[in-house]
C-alpha cells in the first residue's frame, strides 16, 4: 500500500471513494449488458481487490442492481445523479471501478478489450476518426 490512493467521486459529489494501486486489471468490457449499462460503446473497468478500496462519503445511499440472470453482473449508482458507482463483484474478492468516476489519473492503462465480438455495430475506434481537444 505504498501507492498514493487515487479518489473517485460521482456527478453531484455525493459518493466518493478512493483506490490503491495495483489494481487486479483494466480492460475495456464490449458485450452487450455493459453497453446497456454505460450507455456507451463499452464500460472501462478497474478491478481492485476489496483491501485496497475505502468508500469516504455515500456508501449507504449507492443502490445496486443484480441482473438476476447474470452470474455476477451488477450496477451500482448514486440515487440522486445517476453516476455509476463501485460495487463489490459476487463470487470474487474484487470491487469494480467504472474508470469514468476516478478523479485523477490511476497510473494504470486498460491492457484489454474483452466480448469484441459482442461489440456495438456503430463503434468506430478514435484512431480511426479524427480528433478534436473540444467540440468539433
Ligand atoms: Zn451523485
Ligand atoms: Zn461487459
């Protein structure tokens, strides 16, 4: 735990959080309930091991919702923004982290796409299409 913790918070700043590195992984997750769930092409999600996650402000009021014919598929929200927020993954000692919400920078870089197969008809990989610091 040498790392400096890096903070996490949501939209309206009334769940936050802080992670330790390093983390189990980072990959970017394609398949189709994380789409749905991001509302994006795909979710970005730090897994962390629970020893080095601390919630600081909110925990009680996160809702969680358990897809019921997922193994472990689960989202976690903050009631009043609608932020995704940490949860605890069922059946592993890992918390997932949406890397959207992380304040600063986590060090770490996704290493992996996963469910590629699964991926949005409509994704474009930024590589592939120009770029702009703002609005274009
Ligand atoms: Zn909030
Ligand atoms: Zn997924």
């Amino acid at each position: 735990m040498d790392a400096m913790p890096v903070t996490g918070s949501c939209l309206c700043g009334a769940v936050r959080f802080e992670i330790e590195a390093p983390y189990a992984a980072f990959r970017y997750c394609h398949c189709s309930r994380c789409q749905k769930a991001s509302g994006s092409a795909h979710a970005a999600n730090v897994f962390v091991p629970e020893t080095q996650f601390r919630w600081l402000a909110g925990e009680a009021s996160v809702r969680r919702f358990d897809l019921p014919s997922a193994k472990r598929f689960a989202v976690s929200f903050c009631p009043q923004c609608g932020t995704r927020v940490p949860h605890k993954v069922a059946t592993t000692a890992n918390m997932l982290i949406p890397a959207g919400v992380l304040d600063g920078d986590p060090g770490a870089r996704p290493d992996m796409s996963i469910f590629w197969k699964s991926k949005a008809a409509w994704y474009v990989a930024p590589a592939d299409m120009p770029v702009h610091d703002e609005y274009g």
